[in-house]
C-alpha cells in the first residue's frame, strides 16, 4: 500500500504547571512509510520524547491540544482508550531508554516478553511463552529458554534493552518507537544493540522511529532525520543531505560543536552560545534566535514556517529560506 | 635512611606530577549471616600511571572498568588496597588526616552529576567559599571578593552567589562545581565525566571552559570520561581501561589511527560518528557478549574472553604494558598491526 | 595563582549573565513554606493545633477570665450538670467543670506529647547521625542496641511503671520516649545512609572538610526535613498512646486532668451524661487528625518530587 504509515499533523501537546504551560510538543508535522527509519534528534526540552508518547497517547499528564495523528486510517488522537490499547503493542510497540525501570522488577522475562502476545493474540500461557523464547534468541539472548526464567535485575543492562526489543517485536508491529534505547548503555554494547535494530528493521520490514540526542547514532541508523527544537521541528530530510548541507542555524552549530572520533587534534570546538529555551516563556519569534549567529530582525518578530530550502529538506528559517548560505568561521 | 626521608623525594616539574604504581582498590564483598567477605570487587587490579606536569590525561573505558574508582582512589577519597600513588614526589597513598589535608589544596575533583555535586541547602556562594573556609584562605571581604572572582573566571554572573543551586541548569551547575575545585588554587584536578550529563550544545562550552582554565592556571587534568570523541579532543594522552587494568596509553590521533589493543580497535570502531557516508562503509568490529564480572576477572588477559584474537597463552599470563615507540604503551600479547 | 586574575580575560559567554534574575533567591526552605502554605487544608490543621497549644500553655488565663473554675474544684450540688451556663461544657460526676478540665487536660496531654517528641528526636537523631554516617561496627553495635530497644514490649514497661511509681507528666514523657527513639533512629539513619550516596558529600569531603563538618553542616540540614515530618505525625501518635494509657490506668492518675483519663472517667456515665465521654473524646479526635493532615502537608511540602520549577 503506497503513502505514509503513520502520519502527523500539526500536533500540540501541552503540560499545565503552576508557572505556566509548558509546549512541549508546539505544532510538529511528519510521517513515516512502511519499513523506513526515521531518526528524531533534539537535546533535553525538544519535545522529541513527548512527541513519542502522545503518538502512543502516554503523553500523561500532558494534553493532547490539537492535532492528527493518522494511522491505518484513523486519527489516534481521537479513539477511544480501549481502541488505542489493542493498538499498542500490537501495531506499535514502543521501547524505552532504561530498561530496568520499564520492566516490572517482580515479574520473570520470559513472562513479560510474552505478556503482548498474550494479552492482542489471545495466546495460551505455553504458546506465548514459546514465542518469547523464540523472540528473546532472534534479539541475541544466548540460551533463551533458560534465561526467560530469569528476573531482569539478572540481565546486564544491553541484555536486557534486548529483553526489551523482543517485547517489542513479539506481535510483529507496524512501527517501532524506540525512545533514546542505547543511551544508558556502554558504546560496545550500543553498537550490537544498533546494529540489532537495523537487523531487525530489514527482516521484520517495521519501520523505526529513533529518538536520540547522539548525531553520531542517527547518522549510522536512519535514512531520514528530524531535527527538533523547543516543541518544534526545525530541519528535516534525508540524513546524507542534513549531515552534508545542514539548512537550519541550529543543526549546522549543533554539527560543528561535537568533537569528533575522526578530527585532526586541535581544532577549538565551536559551541553555541546561550542556554536551551524556557519552555513556558520561548523567545519571539523563532525560538533559537537568541543563540543564532545568523539572525535578522525578521528572527525575533515571526515565527518560521517549515519550508523546503534545497531539493530534498525541509527548515523552519528565515535566513535559509530567503537563500543564504550557512557558512562560519 | 629514616623512612620518612624515603618518602619524599626530590621532585622537579620535569617529573611526573601524579606516579602510581602497582595500584590496587579491591572491594569486600561479604555474603551469609555472618557477613564474610566471600570475594572482592576488583574495581582497580594493578595500574600504573604516570601524569605529567600540565598535561590532560584521558582516561576512558566502559562501565565497571574501574575509571572512577581509580581517579578517586588517587585523589585518595578511597584508600587503595595496594600500590604506591606520587604526588610531587610525595607518597600520599597511606597518607591520613591533617598530613593528606594539606595535599587536598593541591588537588580537586569535578563530579558528573551537576545535580547531586552540589548541597541544594546551601547558597552558590557558600559552596564555593566552603574549601576557602575549611583551609581558612580567607574571611571577610577578602572571601567575598575571591568567590566573586572564582564566579566570574567559570562565566557566571557573580550577582548570583546567594543564589541556590536548583535555580540554575545544568551547565550552569557544572561551572559552579568546577568553580568550587579552583578555590583552593590546586595544580591538579581530576574530572570524573564532567560533561556527560550535560546536553550536547552544552558540552562544546565546558569542554572550552577546562580547557581555557588549564591555560590560565596552570593546571594538570586527569579527565575520565566514557566518550573517546570527547576525551580524544581535551586529551595529550589518552588511557584506556578494561576490568581495572590499563590496555593501552598512546597519544590521541595516535590511538585513533592505530590502535594496538583489540579492546581499542573494538572501541574505535563502536564509536558513531557524525557523518552518515562515514558511518555507512564502516567495518565494525562488534565484540560479543558482555563485560566480565570485577568480582572474578579472567585469567591472564582480562580481556581474553571477548577478543577476538585470542590465543591460548592469553589464560596463562598476563600481558604487561609494553612500549610500541613514542609514548604509545600497549598491554598484548597480540596486538593489532 | 588565583588572587592574580586578571578579570575579563576568559571567554565568557552572554549567557551566564542572562536570566535568572527576575526572581528573588529562593532556598529550599522558602520554596517549601510557599508549598505548604498553599495548602489550605494542611495550614488550617497547623493552625489549629497552634491555637490548641496557645490554649493550653495560657490555661489559667483562660480560667480566669472564661469559665472562673478550678479543674479540681467539686461541686457536688451541680453533678452532672448538661452543657449549657453556666458550665458551657457541662460538669461531671464530682461537680467539676468539663470546659476548665478540658483546657488544663489539654496542657498535660499536649505537653507530654510535645515533651516526648523532643526527647525522641534529639536521642533517636544523634543515634541515626553517627551509625548512618561512620557505618561499620559502630553502625552495628548501634543498630543492635536500638533493635533491643525496640523489641521491649512496651505495654509492660507501663506496666511496671505505674507499679513503682505514680507518673507525672514529665516522668511519663521521659519513658514514653524511651521505647519510641527507637523508630526515629532508624528514620534518620536511613536517611543518612541515602543522603550519604550523593554526589555533593563527595565533593565536600574532596575539598578537606573533616566530619564533623560534614555531618553538621551537610548531613543534618539535609535530614532534618524527614525529622520534621516524624515530629508533626508523632505529636498524633504519643496523644493517641497518653489516652491509652489513661485510659488503662497506667498514665496521669486522677484528679490530675488529661484528655485520657477524663475518658476513663466518663466510661461508666455513657448512657447517663453521654457529653462526659463525647468532649474529651471529641478533641482527642480532632487533635490527632490535624496533626496527621499538618504532618502529610509539612512532607509534600518538602517533597522534592513536587518541585515545579526547574
């Protein structure tokens, strides 16, 4: 089926403090198609992690203002609960950066690897399990069926986020979210985790939404990359073209701010200047122009639209849409 | 010779500023009724080290390597189980009390967590004046006037030394805490991951800021961190360790055009970097399984069991640091071309 | 070295010098205070069990000037007299007004409820701080002896001392606490252990802080809010045990009033002067409640987890 998995339009998603509202999520538009990745990148305060979880409709106790999100036909801001549990989990599975803290502690692997089966395919407790075993091998867990029995304070912590990502596979889902899942874990095992994922990704065919802080991560995993900033999407596109031409100030001081493995010894990092935005009080207008080397007086005055700037990306900046170069000292 | 005049030897800065050697920290672990110690964690199994007068020191490994343990137990906040530690000539390894007091205004430390370094109770001012009272530097205005000053050289706004720590971010709360290790006036400071914490567009500014105070002061960095990227850009010399044991010493762009440990080529090539070309014609060298448990490390070469290269012999013995030419240190057996 | 800093000579960026000032300092007290000030529930409690302790300590003002009876005073031609005047509270068995009773029972009560607190925390607390903080045998030796301390059987302990003696409300304090510091240290001891972890004890030991200072300066103002909260639900707590052993006959013994024992008293009247046991009962009720809701207020106030800003 041609078009766009999932699809999401325009949401806002909110949370209510006593010093304010907080945007988290501030007007953010994407999609994804069948069997792609999508990499979601942006520092704490982005949104990118909210973004996530009101898709899933777990963006309590924040509130979803307005918005679509379109899957398989339907608009999931707008079904019911019970609608969006057989959802979840089912056709979209989710997985989180802490392993530990999002696996229930009292409970066996084994049976929570096979609890989605379970709970969307109306398996049988030893039919379940048997999918889980299978799940937990295909994820790289040696010894499956003996580990299944095992509580995950028992696993290391890759093992586990493995653990994790069979959860996630057991119902064959449409979309995986994957939320920051390596970033508590050390780089070797980060990187058999990654490369589990792009394994997964090209036998499962599920599309894969990684939302990460790490440019390195998204540059070796996704084939598309959004670039997030205080609740809004600033640059999107493919991540060969982002990488090589950033179109927004953000991801090009972003690029040039991060030592590199492969840098010539001594170049002085580039940082940005300033602090990431108040979330309750954003500046006028675009809301990195306080830090942006680039600014105009159009900057402070109106916000920027999303736009296509080359051939293939799209950024919300008034600078690049009106044709200038992103060039520095 | 009394043991004493041993101890301290004559010491020129062209001497390391920071010698250790054979250096061991073992934790207990007691299990049963009785709580007997059944093993040890050996979080530190045999270092030595040698850190040179105004030089950053990178020291990188993964978890349970033995990194933090190590820059603490050289900044002696832990005791070492053994092993001699040098500073300036001194061994301050058994050193307690007012004696290792003294030394504590020679060396600081800087902690990863930006929120849990700093006492919420206390104003940014008074965390920073604390080591100038405890040493008692200076009272009164003279006091005022250094933590203003102190505010000012780490970028913060001196107006908010009355202010409490919750009210700032995290950069903010880093730059008080590095803040907090220069008032003594030490030559030495150990950063234990100080920016892994911090968002990335933060990062550039601190790594900036240490490096701009090691020029101003004067001052010798051992900077452990977990992100080779990072340590690779502030480092001379970068370290690497596995289960409490130095792999491989070698300067920065030597290490990274070639390694000569496998856990080091392996770590390389783990490393993502930000350029999806790059990262696409990649060949990654993805070890299997997990690190080893401290408790009970593999005979001989701690890293046997996951290397690639292995070699029988590799159980039998363990392998010493060797040199492979200019300051580039290698503990193999086997070790890559 | 330091002192010869040239200033403006580091790169320093804009921001450090934005933001942030809008706002006077706020330290972690402050911004509890206005926590639990926006509590309306949990300030009227505090408020009044303010006025309930006002009372008692200016009890025979109150006497004086508001109801013109002693406690002890008998008047046995006006027994059993029903709320109304002059008595606003009624009288009991033996004439005496319930009101003036009620009021000087308040400050026995109270006062040993606030005398056992006291005695509990500074006991309980010095305990916890050192095992916590030295660990080790010392922690060990503690620990032991507040196990022990803990497994008497209280109710016997009562027992035995209102054998040998007749307690006064201070007595009665001293050995209410000395079963109930017990809780407290292990309370502040845990705590210790938790606020030990953090990173900021560390840094200050790095610096060359010996501990003394350490435990003073960092662990204590650290600890004292969970000391805080123990202190308002223990008031509750002890209010509740006085009354028991009143009523037992262990406690305060008769003509002294205590909220307690005017309850022992009035047992046998129930189906006759029923206001004899509703009045004390009353405010036992609603003193051990506003304690208990002034408790929960003062800890969501100090609640970390609660904090809306940054």
């Amino acid at each position: 089926m041609a078009g766009p998995l999932l699809e999401v339009q325009d949401l806002r998603t909110v949370f209510r403090t006593k010093h304010g509202d907080v945007k988290a999520v501030d007007g953010v538009s994407f999609e994804i198609s069948p069997g792609e990745t999508l990499g979601i990148v942006g520092e704490s305060g982005s949104g990118k992690s909210v973004t996530a979880l009101s898709v899933m409709r777990l963006q309590r106790p924040g509130k979803i203002l307005s918005g679509k999100v379109l899957f398989q036909g339907r608009d999931l801001t707008k079904v019911s609960e019970g609608e969006m549990r057989e959802i979840r989990g089912q056709d979209i599975a989710m997985i989180f950066q802490d392993p530990m803290t999002s696996m229930n502690p009292v409970f066996r692997t084994g049976w929570q690897v096979a609890e989605p089966v379970r709970l969307h395919k109306g398996l049988d407790r030893t039919s379940a399990m048997a999918v889980a075993v299978s799940m937990l091998g295909k994820v790289g867990i040696p010894g499956p069926a003996t580990r299944a029995r095992d509580y995950p304070h028992q696993f290391s912590g890759g093992m586990r986020q493995r653990a994790m990502i069979a959860m996630g596979l057991t119902t064959t889902p449409k979309v995986l979210i994957a939320d920051e899942p390596t970033t508590a874990l050390d780089v070797t095992i980060q990187a058999q985790i990654l490369e589990l994922l792009r394994q997964v990704n090209r036998d499962f065919g599920t599309a894969t939404i990684l939302i990460t802080h790490n440019l390195g991560v998204v540059a070796g995993m996704c084939e598309r990359v959004m670039v997030m900033y205080a609740g809004r999407v600033v640059e999107s596109g493919p991540t060969v073209d982002v990488f090589a031409h950033p179109k927004h100030p953000y991801t090009w001081s972003l690029l040039r701010s991060i030592p590199r493995l492969d840098a010539e010894r001594h170049e002085p990092l580039k940082p940005i200047d300033g602090l990431p935005p108040d979330l309750i009080d954003l500046p006028s207008g675009c809301a990195f122009h306080p830090r942006c080397q680039f600014k105009v007086e159009r900057c402070s005055r109106d916000t920027p639209l999303l736009n296509r700037v080359g051939e293939t990306q799209l950024a919300a900046c008034w600078v690049t849409q009106s044709g200038v170069e992103l060039k520095g000292a | 010779m009394p043991e004493g005049a041993r101890l301290k030897r004559a010491w020129t800065t062209a001497d390391p500023l920071v010698s250790v050697r054979g250096l061991k920290t073992w934790f207990p672990v007691s299990s049963g009724v009785l709580q007997r110690t059944v093993a040890h964690v050996r979080a530190v199994d045999g270092v030595d080290l040698d850190i040179k007068k105004g030089e950053t020191l990178g020291l990188v490994g993964e978890s349970g390597c033995g990194k933090s343990t190590l820059g603490r137990t050289i900044i002696r906040l832990i005791d070492p189980t053994a092993g001699t530690i040098e500073f300036m000539g001194e061994d301050i390894s058994r050193q307690h009390g007012t004696e290792m007091r003294l030394h504590r205004r020679d060396m600081a430390m800087i902690f990863q967590d930006p929120y849990a370094s700093l006492d919420p109770r206390q104003t940014v001012g008074d965390i920073v004046g604390e080591p100038l009272d405890i040493h008692r530097i200076a009272r009164g205005k003279e006091r005022q006037d250094r933590i203003y000053e102190l505010l000012k050289v780490v970028g913060m706004n001196p107006r908010f030394a009355d202010r409490y720590p919750h009210e700032f971010s995290g950069g903010q709360r880093q730059r008080i805490g590095i803040a907090r290790a220069l008032a003594v006036g030490p030559s030495f400071i150990v950063c234990d991951e100080p920016i892994s914490a911090l968002d990335v567009s933060i990062q550039a500014q601190i790594i900036n800021l240490l490096e701009n105070l090691q020029a101003k002061f004067d001052l010798t960095y051992l900077f452990i961190a977990h992100d080779l990227s990072v340590v690779k850009h502030i480092a001379n010399r970068v370290a690497v360790m596995y289960l409490g044991k130095i792999v491989e010493v070698a300067p920065g762009g030597q290490l990274y055009r070639r390694p000569r440990h496998p856990y080091t080529g392996s770590l390389l090539s783990a490393i993502p970097i930000p350029d999806p070309l790059i990262e696409r014609n990649r060949e990654r060298v993805i070890l299997q399984g997990d690190v080893a448990s401290p408790v009970n490390p593999p005979s001989g070469c701690h890293f046997r069991t996951r290397c690639p290269r292995a070699k029988p012999h590799c159980a039998e013995e363990e392998p010493p640091l060797e040199s492979f030419g200019d300051e580039h240190l290698a503990a193999c057996f086997y070790p890559l071309d | 070295m330091l002192g010869q800093t040239p200033a403006g000579e580091i790169d320093l960026p804009r921001s450090a010098f934005e933001g942030e000032a809008s706002r006077p300092a706020q330290s972690y007290w402050n911004e509890s205070w206005e926590r639990l000030r926006a509590n309306r529930i949990g300030m009227a409690a505090g408020v009044l069990l303010l006025i309930l302790a006002a009372i008692s300590l200016a009890a025979p003002l109150f006497t004086l000037f508001l109801t013109h009876y002693e406690p002890a005073r008998l008047d046995l031609l006006t027994t059993f007299q029903p709320p109304g005047h002059p008595h606003l509270l009624g009288t009991d068995e033996l004439g005496r007004d319930t009101l003036t009773r009620l009021i000087y029972g308040g400050r026995v009560t109270l006062g040993v409820a606030f005398l056992t607190v006291a005695i509990s925390l500074t006991l309980g607390s010095s305990v916890g701080l050192v095992a916590g903080f030295y660990g080790g045998w010392i922690d060990d030796i503690l620990m032991r002896f507040v196990d022990m301390v803990l497994a008497i059987p209280a109710i016997f302990l009562f027992i035995l001392m209102s054998i040998l003696f007749r307690p006064t409300p201070v007595t009665l304090a001293a050995i209410i606490a000395s079963v109930g510091w017990g809780g407290v240290a292990r309370l502040v001891r845990g705590e210790v252990l938790s606020v030990k972890q953090r990173d900021f004890i560390m840094a200050t030991r790095s610096i060359g802080a010996r501990d003394l200072r350490l435990i003073t300066r960092h662990l204590l103002p650290n600890v004292l809010p969970v000391l805080i909260v123990a202190a308002s639900l223990g008031v509750g707590q002890i209010i509740l045990i006085e009354a028991a052993l009143d009523f037992l006959g262990l406690g305060i013994q008769p003509p002294t009033a205590s909220w307690g024992n005017m309850l022992t008293n009035s047992e046998s009247y129930f189906f006759h002067s029923v206001w004899l046991v509703i009045f004390p009962g009353v405010t036992i009720f609603v003193t051990v409640l506003a304690s208990n809701i002034f408790g929960n207020a003062i800890r969501d106030a100090f609640d970390p987890r609660l904090k809306t800003t940054h």
